[in-house]
C-alpha cells in the first residue's frame, strides 16, 4: 500500500505526493510564485514531454502548482519557462543523464 501523504521539502520548493488508492498517487509539483519569472510547466515522460500538458497555476499561498495522478513507478521529470529554459528539481537528489547530455530530475512513487 502507498503512503498516505509525504511532503518532501528543501528550501522553498515543495514537492508533495498523496495516495490516491493501492494503484495511484496525486504528486503536486510546485514552486514560489517568485522563484522564476514567467511561465512554468512540469514535463516528463508521464506526459510525453508536452509543455502544455502541466502548466503550473499561481495559488493563493504564494506558490504555483500543478497535479499529476500516476501509477507507482519511476518518471523523469523538468520544469521550464516559457523563455525555454529547462531545469531540474533542486529538492529531488536523484537525477539520470538524458541522451541530450544533461540530466532529469527522477521521481518514485
């Protein structure tokens, strides 16, 4: 069984990851508002890469958010800007060299 709820924190990103039921979890990707000018999505391989897919929103608690529901497994994952710069998940240690020579953030759940 999955874990009810583990928020995983390190300096201001917030990365949080809720049972859904045995065979899925909600993971909230976030950031503060303020952290990066412009827009930010959520890519990975569990949306095959489309930046249009998980835009994050602004919230009223002064981050900007987005939810995924996905099955347990390992996904490689980036966030980037509207300006096209991509980048990893500081608050995720794990990460995996991609085949264009720089690394992803990778998730378990």
């Amino acid at each position: 069984m999955l874990a009810g709820l583990v928020p995983i924190t390190k300096g201001r990103l917030v990365l949080k990851i809720q049972a859904v039921d045995d065979s899925r979890v909600k993971v909230t990707f976030a950031l503060p508002s303020d952290e990066v000018a412009g827009n930010v999505s959520v890519l990975g391989d569990f949306n095959g890469w489309d930046p249009t897919a998980h835009p994050l929103k602004k919230r009223s608690n002064g981050t900007r958010s987005a939810v995924v529901e996905l099955p347990p497994g390992e996904y490689r994952f980036k966030y980037r800007t509207d300006a096209g710069e991509w980048f990893c998940d500081p608050q995720v240690a794990e990460t995996v060299h991609n085949e264009f020579d720089t690394t992803d953030s990778l998730l378990r759940v």
